[in-house]
C-alpha cells in the first residue's frame, strides 16, 4: 500500500516539469536546449521542403497526418514481408504471412501494438528496429500532435490555423522522444534490458542441459514502448520478461515512462488554454481585469481547466487501482479448495520481483494510459481485477495515450456541459465557446464510435465458428478473452488476454479494421470539433455560465464518464467477468 | 484555386509526407538503436550482452533469467508454461523439455489459465502431489502460493523466501550441506525491496544453485 502511495507521489512530482517542457515545445518557445535542436530540425525542414511556420487548417492538418501515416504503413509493411533477408536477422527468421503482416503494421502505426506475433520467433532485429522501433516514435508523435492541434483549436488564438503537422511531428520526435529515449534506454541497460545486435545464446546449464537466451536491441525497443504509450514487446511475454524488465527499479522507470507524457499533455491544455483566456480578457478591456485572484497551487501548475480535467482523470485512474489491487489480493477460491494457501493473494501469471501492489499498479496505469504493455497476464488476473482493464480501455479516457486520451475526456467535458445545462437551465459554453448543435452531433458521433466497434465486432467473433476458435477458457471468460480483444484494439491499447489464439485470417483482419477505424475517425472528428469551435467568438462569462474549472465539474465529468460506461457496457460485462466473479465465489 | 495549383500542393504534400518518413525511419530506426548499443557497450559492457554468467569459465545461464532444475541437490523454481527455454538433445539430435514434451523453440509467457479453468486447477494439483513427493517433511497447506503458480513471462528468476526455507531440509538431505549452510546460501542470494519500500523481497534460484554447486564441489568457481 505504501509503495503505490509512494510510487504516485513521485509521480506528481515529476509530471510537472515535464509538462512545461512539453508546453514549451507545443506552443513553440524557447528551451534550453534550442541550440542543438533548431539545426536538427532546420536539416529536416529543408531536406523535405517542410515551411515550420505555414500554417495548417483542421482539415489539412487531418490530410497530413492521415496522408504521412499512410507513407509509414507502406513503408513498413514490404520491410515485415521481405524480412527475412540476411540483413540484421542472425536468428534466420521467415518472413511476415500477409494478413499477419497487415494486422501488425496497423496495430503499431495506430499505436495500438496488439501483438499476434511473438516476437522471439516473428521479427528479425532489422523489423524490430526499422519497422517497430520507427513506429514506436512516429506513432506517438502523430497522437501527440493531433492534441496539440486540437489544444490549439480549443484555445483559439486564430480563426482557422491549428499549427504544421510536420513541424509538430519532428519537433515532438527530436525534442521530446528522441532525447528522453536515449536517457532512459541507458537506464535500462544499467538494470539489465539487452542491446545488441548479437544472435540468441545457447548456455550449456549446471544440469548439463541447454538453454536459449534471447539477445537483441531490447531497451532501444523497450524504452520507446512505454515513452510513447505504444505497449508492444520485444518477446511474447512482454514486460513481464525479466529480459525487458528485469527489477523493480526497471519497473518505475517504464512506469513512469509510460505515465509522464500523457499526464504532460493535460498539463499543456491547462497552459494553452489559459494563455488565449488571459490575453483575450487584456486585449478586449483592459480596464475591467479583475484583480488577480490568488490561485492555488494546482491551478498555477496545471492551468484552471487542466485541473478540473486532471482531477476527474486521476479520480477514476484511484477507483479503478483501488479495486484491481483488492481484487488481486483477494485468493483464488478454486486453488484455495485443493489446499494451497491463498494468503499472498492470486500470483498466477506474475512475477515475484513485482508482487501483487506492483502487478496492480502496473495493470491500471497500462490500460489507463493505454499503453498495452504488461508486467503480469492480464489472462491470468482475478475476474474483477482484470474487469478494472477491461473497463478503463472501454473508458479511454483515463488520461489516455500519447494525447488521445485528453482529446477524448475533452469529449465528455463537452457533453457534461451539455447534460449539465439542459438541466439547470445553463447555456451549454465550454472554454468560452458556446456549444451548439454541429459540435453537439460531432461529439455524440466520436463519442459512439468506440462501443460500437468494441460491442458490434465482439458479437460478431461470438456468432461465427471462426472467433468462437479463439476462445481458450471455458465458461464466462471466454466471452471477456473476446470483449477484452476488441477493446484493446479500439482503444488502441494493445494488451491482450494473451491466451486468445488470435494468429488466424479472422482476429488479424477483424482486429486490423478495428485498430484503423478506432484511431483515425475519433482523431478527424476532434479536429473538426476544434476547428468549429474556434471559427466561434468568446462569449463573456455571466452568472448563466456553467464553470468548468471548479472541483464539482470534475466530479460531474467523473459521473458522466461512468454513467456513459454503464448504458454501453454494463450488459457486457455481466456476462463476462461479473458471471465469473460470481461463479468462482458463489 | 484553378487545378494546377491544386495538383501542385498534392505533389508538395506527398514529397513532404515521404521524405519526412524516409527521414524519420533512419534516425528513429537506424541511429537511435545503433547509438544507444554503441554507448551501452562501452558503459555497460556486461549488462549489454545479456548479463551471462559463468562458472569454470562456461557459459552457464543469465543473471536475469531463471532456469529448470531437476536434480533434487538443486532448488526449484516456479513453474514455467516454456520450461524457461531449458532443454536436452537425444542422440539423434531431437529436443525435448525436461519433462519429455518436445522443446518449441524460444518462447516466453504463461499458459493464460483463467482462474476459473478446470486445467489450472489440474496443474497446481499435480505439482503440489510432485512438490509434496520430493519434500516428505513439507504439509501442503504451508506452500507458499509463488512455488505452485506460474509466473507470467514462463523465466522469473526469483522465489519468495518463504518458498526458499521450505525447500530447505530436502536439499539439505540430498546434496549433504547442513541446513545453517543453505540458508546461508539462502540468505546471500536474497534481495530486499528498494529502498525498503518497493517490490517485494526476492530469493535468486540461479544464484542459490551456483553457490550449492560451489559447496557440493561440482564447480570451481562462479560469476554471478
């Protein structure tokens, strides 16, 4: 107990300076380390014809980034086909089956990283590093700028300018990415992650028999895996290998890898957003400024209304540990009948470095940040501890990957405006824009998208022979195996109940289409809503206006959230891990 | 906007779009790897090749990867869904885990057993009956749960302490080192939590059975 309590601490600590410098980055001011980086990207410009300071629509914005993403995919997909060239591939792996191949190359550019590949026997080090590695990055950095675009529009400085995509792709990869990779890669090493280039080991054992070692470049793969929310592994197991994560304190720096830029980018929208407020009151009457109100210390670090935001995320991120660390404590009744004691809580599928507190945590920061690693089987978890991933990735908005996750909280603060103001009486104003019918049906559009996909694919795999083979539990929890499928792979999550066999034409191709339509409609459907709501004037404050920065909105959100989560998924989630929760303890 | 100039900014953009890949792909794919094993090589030299150890000079395991033992002098570990990628060759060169079953090659994970699953039940059973067999003195309801279940990556390296003990009058019969000996051994390859507050505390199996080794004779000397 003590050392989440511990463990998050420093995390608040941390995550502040780091969302300065992300601010700094976002909104285009200076850094130290300016120097360096400026010539860097100035090389990049000019070898691309790339004009940092042209502009961009939500529309070409949207274009670029769908437009790049799509050079990217072809890109890496001929690399996984032909991999099996003698080119950095000293364990002689084959090359990629096609829809095997189609499955990965879109699960890693939508940052989701659903694996059905193990990756000690599926990729040569040339994918690992030119396809996976590279994806790593540039997926981050294309969710990462996708929110700074929608944090501009919701801002509002200008009418329709929402900042240039490629300035925003390589400055977020040089500056941001690049930098903490190298720093924290290093780290690892020092913990113990290989990196090599080297071929598997074969050792000759203390009993005379023989064992592989796996080799590679893991912690350049590892590092990027968690800095940029992305989840997959070097090996099938993941991060709970002891080659990727081999002690605890290994654990915290992919951790808090994982936690500190999603958390930045809410600290960004908080800044942003109170910069455009700050300078539209001084530049519209200057004579009328209240005097300044002594903020608290929240609010000065994380903005007005990234608090309020920042609040109501780490509320349900609390309830969903709290319940997930309980529920792995808790025995395993079927093991406690044939006698072995259950005193240390379900170890099933964990590792002992990490225990059961380290497990949980880990659980609901990878499926809360959606970043799809893991460091325990989320298969093996009890039926309520492994709902808590389950729910959170059908949330998505538990302060979410690389930036989506914000942009989708931003969605449910809207319709928490909407909701709220129809009744009391409030005119529907969020950030000082009025909320009206074309933002209202966007946001009801982006905000449907996701159970649709999730709930519409999961009853599909279950009616077919062919999704019904993937089942590997009997019972209840073969129906969560397939509803945690779809929802990590629309959230674009990427962890897995591995023991799904998931390796066939079906769940590659499935899976495939919900990873794509998952990513890319919510990304275009905030960029509109942005460029719609700041195309609007500021409406001023009035005893009318409902106020989004207060602890009590954080708390109607919070209700929203789950209110929202209960219509869609309730049903669902009776019949999978509630029904086994019941039956295991009935 | 007449359709020259459109077709012009398609051609920009798309020019953009792939030079900015092309780009992107060897810096993120190429010189990042590349630089970060260059540094860790001279920085880190042993943890960079995998932290492999050695006893009389022969490659004998890595630090951080736990192994299958099956001679009753040795400690066990934890089951493992991939036997830890531990295997022998027969005369015709056929590889077999120790348990018979064929070896699938280089593997991690668990075997994903829902707590609800009949085979999990089944599994623990036959590997308390086994443990119990090995260990006469050993009353089923004092193992430690770590020693009967899986782990997630199929290679933890570690046991609990409380797992560790409870082995040790079986191995002191076996290997003929007295029981203060063992947990001595015992006691030297256990680790604390960090700083006193994170993780858990860990006994390394490897680490136990290189030092049991070194008392039995079996080895000379050995790097941990």
């Amino acid at each position: 107990m003590l050392q989440l309590v511990l463990t998050l601490i420093i995390y608040l600590i941390l995550v502040i300076p780091v969302g300065r410098y992300l601010y700094h980055i976002a909104a285009g001011k200076h850094t130290f380390a300016d120097p360096v980086f400026d010539r860097v990207d100035g090389a990049i410009y000019k070898l691309s014809g790339i004009n940092p300071r042209q502009g961009m629509n939500w529309k070409q914005y949207a274009m670029a980034l769908v437009g790049t993403n799509a050079a990217m995919i072809a890109i890496g997909y001929i690399i996984l086909r032909i991999q099996s060239i003698p080119l950095l591939n000293p364990n002689g792996i084959e090359g990629m089956e096609p829809t095997l191949a189609f499955n990965t190359i879109i699960s890693f550019m939508t940052n989701t990283n659903l694996q059905h590949y193990s990756g000690e026997s599926g990729l040569s080090y040339l994918s690992q590093m030119l396809v996976i590695i590279f994806m790593m990055f540039v997926s981050a950095a294309s969710g990462y700028a996708a929110c700074v675009a929608f944090i501009r529009g919701l801002a509002g400085k200008t009418k329709d300018n929402v900042g240039n995509f490629f300035a925003d792709l390589v400055r977020i990869t040089t500056r941001v990415l690049l930098p903490f990779s190298l720093v924290g890669g290093l780290l690892l090493v020092w913990q113990g992650v290989p990196q090599n280039f080297s071929g598997n080991v074969i050792v000759r054992t203390l009993e005379g028999t023989y064992q592989v070692l796996a080799m590679g470049p893991v912690a350049a793969l590892e590092i990027i895996k968690h800095l940029g929310t992305n989840g997959g592994g070097f090996f099938g197991a993941n991060s709970a290998t002891p080659m990727e994560n081999p002690t605890i304190l290994s654990n915290l720096i992919e951790l808090y890898a994982m936690m500190l830029l999603p958390g930045a980018c809410v600290i960004v929208f908080g800044k942003m957003v109170g910069d455009s407020r700050r300078q539209h009151q001084t530049s519209k009457a200057p004579e009328n400024i209240l005097p300044v109100q002594r903020e608290g210390i929240a609010a000065r670090l994380l903005g007005k209304e990234g608090r309020s935001i920042f609040l109501a995320m780490s509320i349900l991120f609390l309830v969903g540990l709290s319940l997930c660390y309980w529920a792995e404590q808790q025995s395993n009744p079927a093991l406690a009948e044939i006698g072995l004691s259950q005193s240390a809580g379900s170890m099933e599928g964990k590792e002992v470095r990490f225990g059961i507190a380290q497990s949980a945590l880990f659980t609901t920061v990878t499926t809360s940040f959606t970043t799809g690693t893991v460091n325990n089987m989320h298969d093996t978890l009890t039926p309520l501890g492994g709902m808590v991933p389950l729910l959170h990735m059908m949330l998505n908005c538990v302060f979410g990957g690389k930036g989506v996750g914000l942009m989708n909280m931003i969605l449910y603060a809207i319709l928490a405006v909407f909701i709220c103001g129809l009744m009391v009486g409030r005119t529907p104003e969020y950030l000082g824009k009025k909320i009206e019918g074309r933002e209202m049906k966007l946001t009801a559009l982006a905000i449907i998208i996701h159970p649709l996909l999730i709930l519409a694919f999961s009853a599909l795999a279950v009616a077919t022979a062919a999704g019904r083979a993937g089942m590997t539990n009997p019972g209840f929890h073969g129906l969560s195996q397939v509803l945690y499928e779809y929802a990590s792979a629309a959230a674009n999550n990427g962890s897995g109940f591995e023991g799904l066999a998931d390796n066939t034409y079906f769940w590659n191709i499935t899976t495939g289409i919900v990873m794509f339509l998952g990513r890319y409609l919510p990304i275009v459907i905030q960029l509109a809503i942005a460029g719609s709501l700041m195309k609007k004037n500021y409406v001023n404050e009035s005893a009318g206006t409902l106020r989004t920065s207060t602890v009590s909105f954080a708390v109607i959100l919070v209700f929203v959230v789950y209110i929202f989560a209960a219509l869609t998924f309730f049903p669902a989630l009776a019949l999978g891990p509630i029904a086994e929760h019941l039956t295991l303890w009935g | 906007m007449n359709e020259t100039t459109n077709k012009n900014a398609f051609f920009h953009g798309l020019r953009q779009s792939l030079v900015v890949t092309f780009l992107l792909l060897l810096l993120c794919g190429f010189v990042f790897p590349v630089l970060l094993s260059g540094i860790s090589a001279v920085v880190f030299p042993r943890q960079a090749n995998g932290s492999v150890v050695y006893a009389d000079g022969q490659a004998v395991g890595a630090a951080n990867v736990g192994q299958d033992f099956t001679e009753p002098y040795f400690m066990k570990g934890r089951p493992s869904a991939y036997h830890y990628n531990t295997y022998y060759e027969d005369e015709q060169g056929n590889q077999y885990y120790n348990d018979g079953s064929a070896f699938a090659g280089l593997g991690s994970g668990s075997n994903n057993y829902a707590p609800s699953n009949p085979a999990l039940t089944e599994r623990v059973e036959a590997d308390i009956q086994a443990f119990l067999e090995a260990n006469p003195d050993v009353k089923r309801e004092d193992i430690p749960a770590d020693l009967m279940t899986a782990s997630g990556s199929g290679l933890d390296p570690h046991i609990t302490p409380e797992s560790a003990r409870i082995q040790i009058p079986a191995l002191a019969a076996a290997s003929g080192l007295s029981e203060e000996e063992l947990e001595q051994i015992v006691a030297d390859n256990t680790e604390g939590r960090l700083l006193g507050v994170f993780g858990e505390e860990t006994v390394h199996v490897l680490g136990v059975n290189l030092d049991i080794a070194k008392a039995m004779g079996l080895v000379g000397d050995a790097s941990k």
